[in-house]
C-alpha cells in the first residue's frame, strides 16, 4: 500500500483541511453534514485534539469516504497496523 495515501492521525489535520478545500467546504458546512461541532472540526484542522472514533466516521461519511462504515474503518486500521 502506498504510505502517501494512508490516512493516520499524525496526518489527519492537513488531510481535513485538504478535504475541505478539494471539496470547496467550508469547516461549517462540514460541521452541518457531519453532526460534529463547527468547534470541533476547527480543533481537529488545527492539530488541537482529534476525533473519536464515532466523530471521525461521521465526518468520513458527510466526505462520501467509504471508510465511512464501522467495518471500513476497521480495515482501515487494519491495514495501517500491517505497515
């Protein structure tokens, strides 16, 4: 698997932000479609804390992110243990 494309923690602020701004969102619109604080996505963006579990599915799903399902995520970590 090719580490460019893994999403890890250490990565997910940048990869938010760049989300967002592929997707011409703004972190309210974002905030609206997932159900997780305008507070919260700006936290996450800025490296302040990150999201549980439950937060990062719902903001994986209002991005259309197949990862999105609790067996998505799952395999997803599954397959960043393996590297």
């Amino acid at each position: 698997m090719n580490a460019k494309n893994n999403l890890t923690i250490e990565r997910f602020p940048a990869w938010l932000a760049g989300e967002l701004k592929e997707r011409d969102l703004s972190q309210k619109e974002l905030a609206d479609a997932s159900g997780v604080s305008n507070q919260a996505i700006c936290a996450y963006i800025n490296a302040d804390r990150f999201p549980t579990f439950f937060n990062l599915a719902d903001i994986l799903e209002a991005l259309g992110r197949q990862e999105s399902t609790p067996a998505g995520l799952l395999r997803r970590l599954d397959e960043l243990e393996q590297l």
